[in-house]
C-alpha cells in the first residue's frame, strides 16, 4: 500500500490525533449541542489534517503555502471553540488545558511549515 506524504508528516499526525481527541470529547457533550459547538469543533478538526493533506498534492510552494495558512486558521478556529467549550462547562480544566497544548504544538508546527515552503 502507498503512503502519500502527507502521511509522513508530524503535524499531520499530530492533527490526526487531535481529531480523535476532539471527536471522544465531543460525544459527551450535551445532546442539543449535537449541531452546533460539537459539529463545528469536529469540522475544524477534520480540517485542519485536511488542508494539510490537501497542500501536499498542489504543485507550487506557494500553493502549499495557502492550504498551510488554511489548516493554522483552523486551528485557531478550533482553539476559540475549545475555549468556548470551557467557558459553558462543556470540557474540564484537564481537557482544556490538553487540548489547548496539543494546538499550540500543531500551530507552531503550522507556522514553520508554511515559512519552510514560502522560502523555497
């Protein structure tokens, strides 16, 4: 079986992970939040590997480039959400905390990628 490269990549791990998280928290949030905070947070999720997936098949750095500024502006969407999440006492101070590192790691991982494919 083929492994394309995204599948090499550690952020696109680390997000891979990070929507299992986002999926096993949200399937204990309230059941009236089944389409709204708990299906955006998993559209974020799902995004944010996504887009990483998706700037691997383009053919220039700077096309790669965008679909990276695209993921970090999900996770970023997702870091709000998970904030949010703490806020109504949707999520403990422990899965916020979890969560909020696991994000930072991946943006900071985000970051260098896309100044790597923008210098060249």
């Amino acid at each position: 079986m083929r492994t394309f490269s995204f599948e090499k990549l550690n952020v696109w791990q680390k997000s891979r992970e990070l929507t299992v998280a986002i999926y096993s928290i949200t399937k204990q949030f309230p059941e009236e939040e089944c389409f709204g905070l708990s299906s955006q947070m998993r559209r974020c999720a799902i995004s944010l590997g996504s887009n990483i997936a998706e700037g691997t098949g383009r053919h220039t750095n700077k096309d790669k480039a965008r679909f990276t500024e695209i993921a970090y502006g999900s996770g970023l969407e997702l870091l709000n959400q998970c904030i949010l999440s703490f806020d109504l006492g949707m999520i403990t101070q422990e899965q916020h905390d979890s969560l909020r590192a696991e994000l930072t790691e991946i943006l900071a991982m985000l970051d260098g990628l896309y100044k790597s494919q923008l210098n060249s």
